[in-house]
C-alpha cells in the first residue's frame, strides 16, 4: 500500500470543495485560534509576573499585619494594634538577616511647588529601603540613618513627580510643601514604572520618624521589608521573624510573614486555573468543529458510496478504505489548525500592540507570549480531533459491501 498517496487524494478532494472544506475547517479554526490567544494571554500573564517579581529580588520577605490571619488559625481575641517601630528594630538584630527596611503608607496628599500642584501618595522610609525595593538614586542622595531617626523634613521624589511639578527645573534642594508642611527635595529616583497596581514613581518618600510624629501621629507601620543573607536561609529566617513576633505578642496569629516567591507561586496557580476555564471555553468550539467534521465526513461517504465499492471491487482493502477517510478527516482539521494558529498570533500581536500604544495597561502593554510546546499541542490536537471525529465516518466507509455499494445511484 502507498501511505502518501491518500495524502494527495484527501487534498485533491479539498480543492475540489473548497467552499464545503473552508466552512468545515472554520470551528477547527476559531477553537484553535481562541485557544491560541488563551494561552498566549495567559503564558504572557505568568511571564510579566515572574519579570516584575525578579526586579525586587524573589527572596525579599514581607512582613505585615494581617488580623485575618487569626481567623484563619481559628484563634479568637486579639489585642494586637499592628506591626510597631520596636519590631523593626528588634528584627534588625535577628540572626540570617542582612538588610531590613520598614515603611508607612500615608495615603494621597496634596503636593505644591509654587503654582504647580498634584496628589500623590506619601511614604515614610528608612534609610535601607531603596536597596529592599530595588530602587536606584537619579540625582541627589538618600536619607542617612540619621536623618530618619531625628525626623528631618526633606524628601525623595519619584520621577512622575519631578516631571509635573519641576518640569525641566533641577529640584534638588527646592522646597516643596507636603500636606501643608514644607519640606526639603534631596534626591530623585530612576524611573521604574508601574507593577501590580503600583506606582513608584508618583511616590514622596520621607524619613520615616518625620512620617510618624508629622503626619501619622502613631508608631504603627505598614510593611517591614528584609533580605536574607542568601536564598538558601529565607525559610530559616522567616521562621525566625514569625517566632519574633509570637512571643512578642502573645501568640495571636495577627501577623503575615511571606516571601515574593510565594506570592509569586500562589499568583501562578490563580492564572493558571483562570487559564484552564478560558482554554475549556475555547475547547468547546474544537467540539463543535470536531462534529462538523464527522457530518462532512458522513456526507463525503454517501456521495462516494460508488468510488468505494470501485475500490473494493479492484482489491482495495477495509484498512485501505479506512486510512483513506481518517486522513481526509485529519488533514481537513490539520490545515484548520495551522490557519487558526496563524490567526490566534495575529490577533495576539494586534492586542499586544494596541495596548502598548494606548498606555493603558503600562508601558509593556499586554503581553503575548506563545511557547513552543503550545504550537506543537495545538497542531497535534487539531489532527488528533480530525481523526477521532472521523474514526465513525471511516469505519462506515470502511465496512460497505462492495456489490451494494456499486448498486448505489
């Protein structure tokens, strides 16, 4: 038997419907293609995190207060206020830490320079917070440790900030009026861009005594950053900050102590559920290109009843018949998929590109990132649904009697 000679029939019957093969081929075509953009959403989704995690450093821990926690463990009561100043101190002296950093989110406040004016968020820092965050001085300098512990009214400002109330102007020693209190620019940071809702770049950072004796009237604080001595000691020392932090206060869970690789992975697992729902909406349009291939299939062998039992007659066998149908069905839903695939990255190029240009999901856009293995999984799951979708159409075709078959009109 020749195995490439039904390759050429089966196209050669394609051509000769053109119009019945394309709109058979068009469920092959608009399941891959969505599945297509799917992934690539979703690939281009897991991609961007992971980027935007690695910028910070995968081993940074997090420690933040979390009443929730409590009831999670199932603990009840709870006296806890939040994370305060002496345990940022107090976690500076743990063991396998190198750098720790603490932070207070002020909110929104109004920013004025001369006649220009804007709302941005506050934060109050250390003096090792640039280095937990993976921030970079433009021009001017950080605050010194003592600077933060004596509370001196000056502040870092991100690079949107700079723009809109200095324009071109050098603000480096400038005052500037923060909520009504003047203080003094010594520093501007890179542009870094925004991630994850966040934008650093529209952020006054002030020492963080001034943050809480000025503005917050408090010793509370919002977040304490740190750094492990390296990767292999993180869980060491997260373990070494949270029984910190138990004994400190009593054991009440009220307390998260993460990593960003944890983060990172417990985000991977919601996008990759939120991808298998979109990939099984998507697949249902495969189902249904599937079935219209068996109808077509079904017609195709009524139509060649005649050509069958021909063959038959002049010593074709049933495994003959069968191959010849399965690679008909197969190659209809082949040529579906790759015209799908090649519509699905288009699609995903075009989405990528507009949102770029638009701005509105940053400056990266939307990304597209379709993988190797997923090209391969389409291909070869588009021939596997031709083939099972014409496994029924071929048998039948396969099992005519020839002398009926030749009777046929």
């Amino acid at each position: 038997m020749n195995w490439i000679e039904p390759f050429w029939v089966a196209l050669d019957t394609l051509r000769t419907h053109k119009l019945r093969s394309f709109l058979t081929m068009l469920g092959i075509i608009f399941g891959v293609m969505a599945v297509v953009v799917m992934v690539a959403m979703i690939e281009g989704a897991r991609s961007n995190v992971v980027k935007e995690f690695e910028k910070l450093g995968s081993d940074m821990i997090i420690v933040a207060f979390d009443p929730s926690e409590r009831f999670k463990k199932g603990s009840q009561g709870g006296t806890v206020e939040g994370l305060k100043i002496d345990d940022w101190r107090a976690i500076q002296n743990l063991p396998l830490l190198r750098v720790v950093s603490a932070d207070r989110d002020l909110g929104q406040k109004e920013l004025v320079y001369r006649s220009e004016k804007m709302n941005s968020k506050i934060t109050g820092t250390d003096a090792n917070y640039l280095q937990t965050r993976a921030m970079e001085i433009e021009s001017g300098r950080y605050f010194t440790p003592n600077e933060v512990d004596e509370g001196v009214k000056i502040a870092v400002i991100g690079h949107e900030v700079r723009t809109k109330l200095f324009g071109k102007e050098d603000p480096i020693g400038k005052d500037l009026i923060v909520d009504g209190t003047m203080v003094r620019v010594i520093g501007t940071l890179v542009k870094k861009g925004q991630s994850f809702g966040e934008n650093p770049d529209a952020v006054v950072y002030i020492p963080l005594q001034a943050a809480l004796s000025r503005w917050a009237g408090d010793r509370s604080l919002s977040t304490i950053l740190a750094l492990p001595e390296n990767r292999e000691v993180t869980k060491q020392a997260m373990d070494g900050i949270w029984e910190y932090l138990m004994r400190r206060y009593n054991n009440q869970p009220d307390f998260r102590v993460d990593t960003l690789e944890s983060i990172v992975q417990a985000i991977g697992r919601v996008i990759t559920m939120f991808g298998l729902l979109l990939g099984g909406i998507a697949g249902l349009a495969l189902l249904v290109g599937g079935i219209g291939i068996m109808n077509i299939m079904l017609v195709s062998v009524t139509e060649r009843t005649r050509e069958i039992g021909l063959r038959k007659a002049v010593g074709a066998q049933k495994i003959h018949i069968l191959f010849q149908f399965l690679v008909e069905a197969a190659v209809l839903s082949i040529i579906g998929g790759m015209i799908g695939m090649g519509l699905g990255w288009c699609i995903g190029e075009s989405i990528e590109w507009l949102s770029k240009q638009s701005g509105a999901m940053g400056e990266d856009g939307i990304s597209f990132f379709f993988p190797v293995w997923a090209g391969i999984g389409a291909f070869l799951f588009s021939a596997t649904v031709g083939v099972v979708f014409g496994l029924y159409p071929a048998w039948r075709a396969a099992g005519l009697d020839p002398i009926e078959a030749l009777r046929h009109q």
